[in-house]
C-alpha cells in the first residue's frame, strides 16, 4: 500500500512538509468544529494558490432553485445549500512593506501541521525565507472552543530569525465569500450592516429567502515579546471587509503574537437587538481569561469526551489513529446540545451534497451517539424527525399519498424534500424505514420507554400509512408487492420489489401494529389523543396485519437466497474483482446505462437488511447471503465498507473484516476515493466505530439483553471501548487472553460469548 503524506501517530494528524497539491486536501483533514460552527483548515494569512475557503454555521443554509431542463410533479423546488459563511479567520501581514503568502516565498522550510485529537487543538508552524536577508518563523494554534459554542480562539506568533521586521497586520472579518456549488452563482447573503469598535468588529448578515441572521465578530490584540497585552488596533473597511490593523516592528530573534478572538453569534440563540451585547459578553470574558485558560476549559471538555468514547487499539498505530480520528470527527460535527441540528455527511468540512439531512444518522450515526453519550443525545436526533412530521406528510401528498402518510426526505434541512435527482427523491423511499428502526433501536438500546409514547407513535403511524398506500395488490403474484423503488444500491433504479424495502416496509407495520396495541393498553389517555390527534381507526392495524402477512419478496428458483430484486438473476453475475483495474471506480468510468445494466452494487443492500435484523436469520443464511452479494459489491459507497466489515466479524472472517475496516476508518487520511479535497465523510465515520464495536466486539441487543462477542484481528493485541446502555458505563477489554467485562454503576447482566455475566453494585 502507498504511504500517505500524514504521520502514523495514536492521537494526531501530522503533516510534515509543504506542498501546494496537498493544500486542500489538507484543509479538510485538519477541519475543525464544536457542533455550533465550523470551518476548514483555511491558511489564516493571505494564500494566492489553490484552496478551497470554507466556515459553516449549524443550521444556517440557503434554498438554492433548482437546476433541472424538466419538470415533474412533486419535484422539489430547491436544493438546501449549507452557506459558506462570512470568514473571521483572516490574519494578512507584510513584512518590511512586502505582503506575506506562502505560495511566493523565496523558500517555505520546516513546514508541520498538526490536529491533536486528544485537546482538539490545530496548530501549524513553518520558516519562510522572503529574501536573502530576510527571514521569518510562524507557528499558528486554533480551536473552536466546546465550551462557549459562539468562540474561535487564533493565536499566530510571528518571529523575525534574520534581520529585523516591520510588520503591518490586518485582522479581519470578510463578508466577500460565496459556495463553490451554486446552481445559479446567486448571492446568498444580504449584509446588514457593520459594527466597528474598541472590543471588536463585526457584520451583521441575513440569508436571503431564509433570513437566518448571523453576526460575525472578531476582536484582535497582540502580545508583545514582553508579554504585554496591545489592544490600540486601527480600523478599515472596505465594502464588506472590515479590518483592525496594526503596525509592529520586531529586532532580530524577537517574536510577537497575535491573538484573535472571533466567531458567529446567530438569530438562532440570540434577538438581533443582542447580538452586540452578547458579542461583547464573549469578547470581554475570552480577554479576561486569555489563551491558556480557554485551551485548558476546552482541553477539559475534549477529556470528557474520550473518557466516554476512546477506543484504545493495542499494538496497530494505524487502525488506532484512524478510529480516534472518525470519534473526534463525529464529536466535532454534533454534541446533541440542539435538537433542530443534525448531521450532514459532510458535516462542517465541505458543501458537496448540502450538507443536509440524510437516512444516514438513522441507520449509522444513532448508534455511536447512544452508546458514547448520554442518551438525550440520540433522543434530540429523533426529536428532530418528530418535529418535521407535518413536512413529511406534506412531501408525501406531493406525490400524491394521503390521510396522513408520511414521506421523510432523502434529503432535507427543514423536513421538505430536496434532493436533485429524480431516482431518489421519487424512489429511494427506504428512508422511512430508517426511521422507524431508529426508533426502535433507540429503545431497546437506552430502554427509554418515553419517547415512544411522547412523540415516537405519531412518527410511525405516518410512516405505516405510507407504507399501506404505496404497496399494491399483485393479482399475478396473490401478493403485495411495491413497485418503481431505488434501493441502497443506487446503481440500479426504477426496480421492483427491492428485497430490503419490502422487508423494511412489512417490518414497519408490524412494528407499528404492536406499538399501538402496547399503547393503548398501557397509557390508554395518551392513546386517546394521539387517535384524536391523527384521526386513527382500529381498521388501520388490521390492513398493515393483512399487507405484511401477505408482502412479497423475490428469492432465488434454485437456491436459499433472497434475490435484490425481480430480474436480478437477468443480469450477468460477474464478480467485481474480474473488472479491469483501469475501470474503476466505475462511477467514474461506465455510462449510467452500462452501471444500471450491470450486476455490480454501490454498497450494503440486502446485506443491510441482515444487518439491521440480525437476529430475524440463522447464520447459515447470513454466510449465503453474504458470499453471493459481496463479490458483486463494488464498494462505491463511504457507507459500504463499515457493513461488510460488521457482517465479516460476525462470520468469523477476521482478515477480510479487517480489510474492510481499514478502508472504511481510513476513507479519508489516505483518501481512497480521491475527493477529500471537498469534505470529510462524517455519516461514515460513525459506521468506522460500529465496524469495532458491533464488528469486532460483536456488541448486540438480542431479547432486550446486552451481548458481547468479541473477535480480535491478528493485528491487534487487544483493543477496549466503552459504551453507554442503558445509562450504565460499560467497559470492554479484549486480549488474547482474555476479554474483561466491567460495568460502572449499576447491577446488570451482560453476555459474553453467550454466558452471563452477573454485575453486582
């Protein structure tokens, strides 16, 4: 395998070197965020070569038109971008007169970034040779801190090791910003207006068409080689670029710094008649404290943080940094403080597919945030579906559905659909399934009984109807049958009878079906309003009984399998690996006819059904399934390969789960697809922990009981993890000794290669 340019180290990301075609790359893997905002690893001095500058705020995003030549009923009208916003990060300066850039230094030595995982702090530091008598030093430190959600912390040291310097500095808030993927190069921000001050500067900012107000703030001082605190900036403006600015000279061996404060306070939080109040409560508070104390509070965060999530790999640094890396990645996207946020699968590290909400939280990213937080945390994610229920009814009677079916997005921020192409936003309704899965796994997994009652309910009777409307009455197969889908494998379209769906569907109003008689019986007076509420009648459970008795599935004439879908066994079955390396990806390769006529799969379709319902097959059936569709697997997914890794533990094929899991943990450090230059693959990155923890560790929820059966990859010595059930802090160690079970704080049994484990306080 090809060395990449990162460092292997346990608890960082190290670049050694500069090179401008790494750049950004770079700028991706060194992003960083709090769960309120977050921006990519944007050089903070002036850059003429090639970057890609990005900041992004949680929740804040524009309707970008639709940019079709056809029209259809029911198509959405827009595409929500997450915005680019307004940058604070810039810090430009001359030397002696000369404007300082990296990409026109005579020389650039001793070049190193690094993103230490374990303090959430990024840092990068080189010398520059501007001329023969001329040189300098820079180490930069930056972090979004975890404790006060609206703050960003730069500190930028300047040293002068030949000759001495005049440095001219302009700090700066830049309104001058636009996406890289606008379908109509339309503004997407209105500039209010402008606050200039002592403390800080700032440029209030609304949306067009959503009016989210944003006011972008910095505040900048320097800190002299005496350690004095300078704070007697000028300012300038120009347009929308406003500038606190500074003259500084340094003798030769003497550095100085320059320490900014900045970030985003939102209408989302704040009346806009505060926003330079609470501006000024940040500012003077971070002044107060200075950088040292900021770090260690956001130092301690991060701490609490890994003592609930880390996952320690003994004796391979590359499996353990590329573990730790997903784990900071997911922690940096989403902290469950806010329940109208979720998670985009570029979370705050690109614009490429909106940034919006997709079917992956519910099927990957729940997991790792029930089992490594407290559980209000995955609730807040479900509460966010809940909220957006009457948008899921009306996108479904878009399409024409009724009596109160529900049709979540493939793609949303708001809950209305808007994703672009019509073979997803039409077909790829296995989404709702997701959703009731998550509900699902939610409770059996905290064993919070409430959410069900409170909101849960109501979720899944829209999704039920939904189901109950789309499926229709075969007279040929004496069956239910559901026609004209995409199912996960987006390489085939327009299909019928997606084996996965079917089974999602026939699940669901089961699943439903039960939870209403649950309900009814045990909170009969909550039942009562929720069938006041939704216009419910008895004869609704008795239609979903009648259609999931009677769902078809296509299988096989010769063998034991369940077929992907009808016609499945037309096409010509050829195995992945006897395709011409010069083909793949084939994506990028092959016509779309040739990929929808080809057997090959984009990732996990029916192997995702036998993962999310584990225990409805035997493992014998699991071991065919599995040898038949993998070998057609093409992997063309960020969600592929942390399937078939879990699937792989579970048969005992270790070497072939580790395989996967590297690919999938390590996605984007050694950029297998050769696109990390546009964003991070977050969503997938919470299928990196499960490939361990539910791969490897064999973790599963089997009769409303904890299971532990852990493999160990011949790589590994031992690894641990720890997870949170049922608001119980449990600690697993593997070793080939040994496998240590220990629980923290309550009485339970767990099981461990199928034999209890009696937990006592």
């Amino acid at each position: 395998m090809k060395r990449p340019y990162l460092s292997i180290d346990p608890w960082k990301i190290i670049e050694n070197g500069f090179s401008s075609e790494k750049v950004k790359s770079s700028e991706s893997i060194f992003s960083l965020g709090n769960g309120a905002m977050g921006q990519r690893a944007n050089f903070e001095e002036s850059y003429s070569g090639t970057t890609f500058q990005g900041s992004y705020i949680g929740g804040v995003y524009y309707p970008d038109k639709t940019r079709v030549g056809w029209w259809k009923n029911g198509y959405p009208e827009y595409f929500a971008k997450v915005l680019n916003a307004p940058s604070w990060i810039g810090i430009h300066f001359s030397v002696n007169g000369t404007p300082f850039d990296l990409n026109t230094c005579v020389e650039v030595s001793d070049f190193k970034r690094e993103l230490d995982m374990q303090k959430g702090l990024y840092t990068r530091s080189f010398e520059a040779q501007l001329s023969p008598s001329q040189r300098i030093g820079v180490e930069i430190k930056r972090f979004l801190s975890l404790d006060e959600g609206a703050l960003g912390v730069i500190h930028y040291s300047i040293k002068a090791i030949k000759g001495d310097c005049d440095l001219a500095i302009d700090s700066f808030v830049d309104g001058h910003i636009k996406n890289q993927d606008s379908n109509w190069d339309d503004p997407f921000w209105d500039h209010k207006r402008k606050t200039i001050s002592k403390e800080f500067i700032a440029l209030h900012s609304q949306t067009l068409k959503t009016e989210f107000d944003v006011f972008t703030y910095a505040s900048s001082h320097i800190i002299s080689p005496e350690g004095e605190i300078i704070s007697d900036f000028k300012t300038k403006e120009r347009e929308w670029r406003l500038s606190q600015t500074k003259e500084y000279s340094l003798s030769e061996g003497q550095q100085c710094v320059v320490l900014k404060f900045g970030g985003y306070v939102t209408g989302m939080h704040h009346a806009v008649v505060d926003f330079e109040k609470e501006t000024q409560r940040i500012v003077t508070d971070a002044k107060e404290k200075g950088f040292e104390t900021l770090f260690k509070e956001h130092e301690s965060a991060w701490q609490e943080i890994w003592a609930q999530s880390d996952i320690q790999i003994e004796g391979d640094d590359m499996a353990q940094q590329a573990i730790r890396y997903n784990i900071f990645q997911l922690n940096q996207t989403y902290n469950g403080k806010d329940a109208r946020l979720n998670i985009g699968p570029k979370g705050f590290t690109g614009e490429k597919y909106g940034g919006s909400t997709y079917w992956d939280t519910e099927a990957y990213c729940i997991p790792f945030y029930m089992a490594t937080k407290d559980k209000t945390v995955a609730r807040n994610l479900l509460k966010y579906r809940y909220d957006q229920l009457d948008k899921a009814i009306e996108n479904a009677s878009k399409l024409g559905f009724n009596r109160g079916a529900a049709l979540y997005p493939m793609v949303t921020m708001n809950g209305e659909e808007c994703h672009n192409e019509w073979e997803i936003t039409f077909e790829e309704i296995h989404r709702n399934g997701a959703i009731a899965y998550a509900i699902f796994n939610y409770e059996r997994f905290t064993g919070d009984t409430t959410y069900i009652p409170e909101m849960g309910l109501e979720v899944l009777i829209g999704i039920a109807r939904f189901w109950s409307q789309r499926v229709q009455f075969s007279q040929n197969k004496n069956a239910y049958v559901i026609l004209g889908v995409t199912g996960p494998n987006e390489y085939e379209n327009n299909i019928n009878n997606n084996w996965y769906t079917n089974y999602l569907a026939q699940w669901c109003l089961q699943y439903t079906k039960a939870q209403v008689d649950k309900i009814s019986k045990e909170l009969p007076h909550r039942f009562a309003e929720i069938k006041s509420k939704l216009n419910w009648n008895e004869s609704e459970s008795s239609q979903w009984e009648t259609i999931a008795n009677q769902m078809y599935f296509p299988k096989h004439p010769d063998q034991d399998l369940f077929l992907q879908q009808d016609g499945f066994l037309d096409k010509d079955l050829i195995p992945a690996k006897e395709l011409l390396m010069e083909e793949r990806p084939i994506n990028q390769h092959w016509s779309w006819d040739r990929i929808l006529r080809s057997p090959y799969i984009k990732q996990a379709d029916v192997l995702q059904g036998f993962y999310f319902f584990q225990d409805h097959f035997q493992q014998a059936s699991l071991k065919r399934h599995f040898d038949f569709y993998e070998p057609l697997t093409v992997h063309e997914s960020s969600l592929s390969s942390c399937v078939h890794s879990i699937l792989a533990a579970r048969l005992g094929e270790i070497e072939l789960a580790y395989t996967f899991y590297l690919q999938t943990s390590r996605l984007d450090l050694d950029d297998y697809n050769k696109e990390v230059e546009e964003g991070l693959h977050i969503t997938s990155m919470a299928g990196t922990w499960m490939s361990i923890v539910e791969g490897f560790g064999g973790v599963q929820v089997i009769n409303n009981e904890l299971h532990v059966n852990p493999i160990l990859p011949d790589q590994w010595k031992s690894y641990s993890f720890k997870i949170n059930f049922r608001g119980n802090l449990i600690e697993v160690c593997v070793s080939r000794q040994k496998t240590d079970i220990r629980c923290m704080n309550k009485e339970l049994i767990v099981y461990c290669d199928g034999k209890a484990v009696r937990f006592k306080l």
